[in-house]
C-alpha cells in the first residue's frame, strides 16, 4: 500500500535552539511524548543512534534517521508500529519557531489501515496534537 502522510504545523514562542533541545533530549522526551513512561539512550542523539521508548502499553525502539541541528530531526520505529516514521522541522519565526510534525505511515494491508482510520485510540492527528501541547509544556517550565 501507498504511505500516509499526517502533517500538523503550528508555532511555538520559544527560539528555533530551545525547541530543538527539547525535542532531542532523550530526559526530557518521555515529558512530551504521549504516553511514554521513560526514554533510554545510550548517548548523545545523532543520526543512526538507537532509543528506546517505553509507554504505557508497550516498548519500543526508535531509529534517528534524519538529523541535522537545529532544523530537522526524525525516526523510524525499528520494534512495534515498524510502518511508521516521525519527522520534525523547525524554522525561525523571529522570536518563535514553526514547527513541523510529520507522521508517515505505510499500512502493511487493508485491514490495518481501516483500524487505525476507524478506532478513535488510534486518531493520529489527536495524537500529533497531544505531542505539541505536551511539548509546549515543557518548554513553559
């Protein structure tokens, strides 16, 4: 099947570095990911490195595959939802930043597209809401 994309855009009023630290930090992603408990990583975030996320329900492990400070950082799950791939773009917005989010989903078939359109713990723009609100949290404290 064909990917899906979800993009979200809004605008955070912190600069371009500080959202991008947030957003990278492996001790403060537990903070604005939705639903996770903890995030382990065995360094500093760079392209290639390895993390694991452990949410309410289950663990997974995510694949930084784009990096490049301060603009843009994404992963590919590499153990669970493996379809799905999460992007960030930051741009200046004078003293604020536009963000970007970006979830791309290749549905393995027809029946695992239709749970996740019809299953409302599975409404992605929900969720993508939830990560920016929870981001923006964090960034006020």
């Amino acid at each position: 099947m064909r990917p899906i994309t979800y993009t979200l855009t809004t605008t955070i009023p912190e600069p371009v570095d500080v959202v991008f630290q947030a957003l990278t930090d492996p001790h403060r992603m537990a903070q604005w990911l939705p639903a996770a408990r903890a995030v382990e990583a065995s360094g500093p975030i760079h392209k290639g490195s390895r993390i694991r996320v452990v949410y309410d329900t289950r663990d997974t492990e995510i694949e930084v595959v784009d990096f490049n400070p301060v603009t843009v950082f994404g992963w590919a799950e590499r153990v669970g939802r493996r379809q799905w791939k999460t992007f960030f773009r930051l741009e200046f917005a004078g003293a604020s930043t536009r963000l970007t989010v970006q979830q791309v989903w290749t549905p393995p078939s027809w029946s695992a597209w239709l749970r996740v359109k019809f299953r409302p713990n599975r409404n992605v723009p929900a969720r993508m809401d939830g990560m920016v609100q929870n981001l923006r949290t964090v960034l006020a404290k």
